[in-house]
C-alpha cells in the first residue's frame, strides 16, 4: 500500500462546535476620510470669508436682489403646501431649506443658457422668469407642465428621477457639435445620484466633452434613506471617476453657490466639459406633502441646520454691512404678501382641462390607435348625457 506524502499540507482542524445562534457580521467600515472641502464665502453668521478659488464681487443691488429672490421663493413655496393642504393641489415638493442653492446657481446662468429641472427647482424658474403660478398647473392636474421650455430655456418639470441627467447630456452635446458658446445645467438630488442614468450621463458628457454642469442639490435625505446609506465617498468625488472635477459647495451659502456655478459653467462653454457641483444643503420640510419626515429623521437634526438657514445668513450680512435697511424689509414683506394673494387667486381661476385632452400630444403626426381610443372614450362620455346624467 502505498502511503502518500502529508508534508507541507496544513493539518486539519476539527470542525467548530455550535454553541447557539451565529454572530450577526459586522458592516465593513471604511477609512474615515479627510475632512472634504466645502467651498463657502459667508459663514452661518453672516460673515464674509474669501477662499483661494472662488469668489463674487456683487454691488449692493445685486446683493438685495438675492435676498429679495430667496424671500419671495420661499413666500411662494409656503403658499403651494398651505394649497395642496386646503385640496386645491394634488402634491407638492417644497425646497424650503434650499433657496441658496437654488437661487445662487441659477443667476449664475447666461440667458442662453439651458436648464434641466427636478420637479423642486422653484428658485430656479423664478431667476429664469418662469411665472410662479405656471408651476402649480402640473401639481393641480390641469396641464402637463405649464410654459413653452423654448421661452425661457427652462425645460418642463421631470418627474422620473434622473432622466433628466441624460437629456441634459444630449442637449449639451448637440449645442457643442453647433459650436454655440452656451452651457446646459442638469438638476438632481442625492437620491438621483445613485440612479443609473445619472451614471451613464457623467459617462456620455465626460467622453464627448459636453458642456454641462450637474449641480446636485444634497439635502441629506432622499425621501426617508441617508446619504450615508448612498455612498461611502462624498458625492461630488464621484466625478473624478468619470474623469471631470467635483466640487461641494456650502448649498445654505448663495454667495458660494454663485461662483462656484458660475465658474463651472464658464469652464463648460470655454470647452472644458463637465463639472460635478454638490450643494451641501438640507431639506427643512417633507420630501412631499404626502411625506412625515418625523418618522424617520430627529428633531435635533433639523434644528442644527435650521441655524444655517440661507435667507438668515444673508440678511445678517447684509445688515452687517448696512445694505439693507426698515424700508426695504417693509417692501419686501408687503411684495412677498401681494405674491402670496396672487398665487391664492390664480389657482382657483386655473381651467379644468377637456377630457379628450389625454389624447392631445402624445404624437406629432397623430396616431390610428390614439384615434380609436379618443372616439371610444368621446362614446363613453356621451353615454352619459343620453341617459340624462
């Protein structure tokens, strides 16, 4: 019998005895990262700091308009929940805690310039001219968006959660094969972020060089899931992986998202390509109105960041620096009422749309089976009025 060589072999142990239930695994923790840099210009206290990349140079009327922009945004979105609360809208999606970001990056846009929404960028409609009132139709459930995109480079309100990240990729990459000098922002949170079409948009810009921005609004939670349930990196480092830069700014600073908005967008139409700006921010309300945001985040949360908020932390300076004054808080709160009223009246003047209108726009050139279904449901309605109801 031949005996075989156990040299080398590592001997064997004998197997575990089972004592119980197994030890639950422990999540693996990864190296706590340096500190990320968040590019800021104005504390929460209202004080001016500089940083060595960005900076604004604003007159005092640019400076008021800023704050007049944030407080009138925020009057109007306070309007909109207090509306859909009384039924007169099916839903709304407030950026209360977001004026910043919102405002600062979008008067950082040049008329020609091109903007692809969320369904939250009230702030931005505002700087593009949007009427506040053409917003709320969608929410009402009387059109299917509210304003010609091509009258104000404001494309309709995307629902379908970072669609938009590509059809902001696409446009920007016809308006560079045009050889216009505009450049294409693409809005999304940080619950988009992980969606695989903003994925494929920061593949497609970076290796044809688009000119777009992706400014992602992080306002911490993506309807009840953390960030940190997300990723495991902050989210503008994602961007060197596709080979463009990132970079966070303070979203609660709308000095901050100014140039560094600004700056990205030059470096797009200068041909530099993309650039990926996170805005630090925080979403002070529910994600929805439909949404209790107290069952899953702490009070205590919010107000830490209730102590950074935007329009707080300019007015401080702006006192500070004696920019504003009695007088014109007096005008701006009796310009936010008057706003408020509109937006009261307007709403319960919207026109219900025609039934048939379902069927409208749906193809350019008509369709046979759209056809069918529009005659069936015009016999449909009809029914009713032969039996006299």
């Amino acid at each position: 019998m031949t005996v075989e060589s156990t040299a080398g072999r590592r001997p064997r142990r004998a197997p575990a005895k089972r004592t119980g239930a197994r030890k639950p695994k422990q999540p693996v923790q990864p190296a706590a990262p340096d500190q990320p840099e968040l590019v800021q210009l104005l504390t929460p206290e209202g004080k001016r700091v500089e940083h060595p990349e960005y900076s604004v140079d604003l007159t005092p009327d640019e400076l008021r308009g800023l704050y007049r922009d944030m407080v009138l945004t925020r009057r109007f979105d306070a309007e909109a929940t207090s509306l859909q609360r009384q039924g007169e809208l099916g839903l709304w999606a407030s950026l209360l805690g977001q004026e910043a970001a919102q405002i600062g990056s979008g008067r950082a846009l040049r008329d020609d310039d091109y903007v692809f929404p969320t369904y939250r960028e009230h702030g931005v409609a505002w700087c593009r001219g949007v009427d506040p009132t053409n917003l709320l139709g969608m929410f009402r459930g009387v059109n299917n968006g509210g304003w010609d995109p091509n009258s104000n480079n404001f494309h309709l309100y995307t629902i379908v959660i970072g669609s938009q990240a590509l059809h902001a990729t696409g446009y920007a990459m016809g308006v560079a094969k045009d050889g216009a000098d505009s450049a294409v922002i693409a809005y999304f949170g940080d619950g988009a972020s992980s969606q695989g079409d903003v994925a494929e948009a920061f593949t497609f810009s970076a290796v044809y060089n688009a000119p777009v921005v992706f400014f992602c609004q992080n306002n911490q939670w993506a309807i009840s899931e953390p960030t940190e349930k997300q990723t495991r990196v902050p989210l503008y480092r994602r961007a060197a992986g596709y080979g463009f830069p990132g970079v966070r700014v303070d979203g609660n600073d709308v000095l901050a998202c100014l140039a560094v908005t600004r700056a990205a967008l030059e470096r797009a139409r200068s041909g530099q390509g993309p650039t990926l700006v996170e805005a630090f921010t925080y979403r002070m309300g529910a994600h929805t109105t439909s949404d209790d945001p107290t069952r899953y985040r702490r009070d205590a949360e919010r107000e830490e960041w209730e102590a950074k908020d935007p329009i707080q932390r300019l007015r401080a300076h702006l006192e500070a620096e004696s920019v504003i004054d009695a007088d014109f808080l007096a005008a701006l709160e009796e310009e936010s009422e008057t706003l408020g009223r509109r937006v009261r009246e307007s709403i319960r003047l919207m026109p219900d749309p025609p039934p048939t209108a379902i069927f409208e726009n749906i193809y350019a050139d008509g369709h046979a089976l759209v056809d069918e279904e529009r005659a069936q449901f015009a016999a449909y309605q009809a029914s009713f009025a032969e039996e006299g109801h």
